[in-house]
C-alpha cells in the first residue's frame, strides 16, 4: 500500500499494488511516475515505462527551466522599468536640486533675496521629487496584505518615516479585510497613510486613532 499526504490520493491507492518509477533529470528527482501494478506486466512493457518516466522526466524538467527563465525574464524587465521611471523623474529632479543649492552657496552671502527665492522653488522640486519616488514606489506592493501588515506598516511609517515617536497611535481593523479586493486595500492603505502623515506635520497631536470597519 503507498501511503501520501493527501487523503484522496490515500484512497486511491489503498489496497492495490502499483509500481513507481523515480523521474530522474541531471541527478536530481523530478517526481514519479506511477502505474497500476494489476496483473502481470512483463519485462517489456516495464521497460517501457521506465522509458516513458524518464521521457517524463526530461519534459517536466524543461516546462520547469521556462518557467524559471520566464521568472528571471519579468524581474529583469520590472528592474529596467523602474530604473527607467526613477532616472526619467526621480533623477532629473535631484540633479536640479543638487545644481540649484550648489548656485545658492556661491550667491550667498551677498545675495540673500534671491537664495531665498531658489529656496522657495527649490522646496516646489523636492516636493515634486517625492511626489514622483511616490508614484513609483506604487507598484511594488506585496502581493498580500493582510490587516496584520496594514497595521504594523502604518506604524512603522509613522515611527521611522514621520518622525513621530511621541504620538500614541490606535490602529485597529475590525471585520474580514480579506474581502476587499487588493487593489482596495492598497488604496485604503494609502489614504490612511495621508491622513498620518498630516497629522504628523500640522495638527501637533500626542494622539491619533484610524479604524478601518
């Protein structure tokens, strides 16, 4: 009797007589073959079978190197797409940024009035900048979030992103969260985020709640 993992692979196995034929490829096991061993199979037709197992082998280890290079092939273009985004806006706005205080430092300090107005413009770039990093941090998500990695990543966001060590935060998510659709919970994420991070910057508060029902 061949015992498994799985219950109704058990009963189908159970009380009968079957032959396994290892599915070998390079040295390493591919998996096995298994074949109902009723009657008499004779020495030609389990040739065949081990035949049939290693043809098997050689398949399924094939189907498994596209599917690697077919892996490796997405994360190398999801790179190049976001090292494009990043140098095409991230990028030209810190070099303008980088060229816009190294011109403040050589008018200073005889021209204070207009390193001031660099400065007001060069706050609008940096916020651009980030507003830009934002947009393309959007799409490297973790495929799951549960309500767990929504509280504590809110948390985090505050302590080492705002800043903000003194504020009691309560976060607290009631119901199924996994209901709602990634994209969803990606989004309510976001907005929490926002709500944050002004509270971190303009209410001077010791104390913030946000409850997602």
């Amino acid at each position: 009797n061949l015992l498994t993992s799985h219950a109704g692979l058990d009963e189908i196995f159970s009380g009968g007589v079957f032959h396994i034929f290892p599915m070998i490829l390079r040295d390493q096991s591919a998996g096995v073959l298994i074949v109902d061993g009723s009657g008499d199979p004779g020495p030609a037709r389990l040739e065949s079978l081990e035949t049939i197992a290693r043809q098997a082998a050689v398949a399924l280890g094939t189907t498994m190197l596209c599917i690697d290079r077919a892996q490796r092939l997405a994360v190398q273009e999801e790179r190049l797409r976001i090292a494009r985004d990043i140098h095409d806006t991230v990028f030209q706005s810190l070099f303008g940024i980088s060229y816009t205080l190294d011109a403040c430092t050589r008018l200073l300090p005889d021209n204070p009035d207009q390193v001031r107005n660099e400065l007001v413009s060069l706050n609008r770039l940096a916020e651009s900048a980030r507003s830009q990093l934002r947009e393309s941090v959007l799409n490297l998500w973790p495929s799951e979030l549960t309500a767990e990695v929504f509280v504590d990543d809110l948390r985090k966001y505050v302590n080492n992103y705002c800043r903000c060590e003194g504020l009691r935060l309560d976060l607290t998510v009631s119901g199924d969260f996994q209901v709602l659709p990634p994209g969803h919970r990606r989004g309510l994420y976001r907005i929490a985020q926002e709500a944050l991070a002004n509270i971190t910057r303009y209410a001077a508060a010791t104390q913030a709640s946000a409850r997602l029902e």
